[in-house]
C-alpha cells in the first residue's frame, strides 16, 4: 500500500524532475517509488477482479429461475 506522504514525494520528484531535474540518487528514489505505486495498483486491481462474481441474467437476484417461476420476484 503506497502512503499519502509517498504519492506527495513522487509528485515533488516529477516536479522537481520538470523544473531542475534531479540527481541521481532522486531518480532512483522516483523509480522505487513509482514501482511501489504501480505495484500497489496492480495489487488493487487484481483484489478487485478476484472479488467479481459473473452471474447469468437468470440468477440476478442472488437465486436461479426457471422461465415459469412464481417466486413474484420477475414480471413473468
């Protein structure tokens, strides 16, 4: 999980990159940084698609229906 304060100090690095440039040890500070971060959102991401559950339109509402269901849970 990147920080608040990390998400703030890549944003000062890129900054500081655009006006002045950096040294070499602030290039390598931003590299490790920004694969935290995008580590960090590949990890998000794929918590995310793990947690979907894909269902047909029969099984919607949590249960599956037959064409003929009287469950009042369709407008059949």
């Amino acid at each position: 999980m990147v920080t608040k304060e990390q998400i703030k100090r890549i944003n000062e690095l890129y900054n500081k990159q655009k006006s002045t440039g950096l040294t070499e040890d602030e290039k390598k500070e931003q590299s490790h940084l920004r694969r935290l971060y995008i580590d960090s959102v590949k990890q998000n991401l794929k918590a995310q698609l793990e947690n979907i559950k894909i269902v047909s339109p029969d099984e919607k509402d949590g249960h599956k229906h037959s064409h003929h269901c009287d469950c009042e849970k369709h407008n059949h």
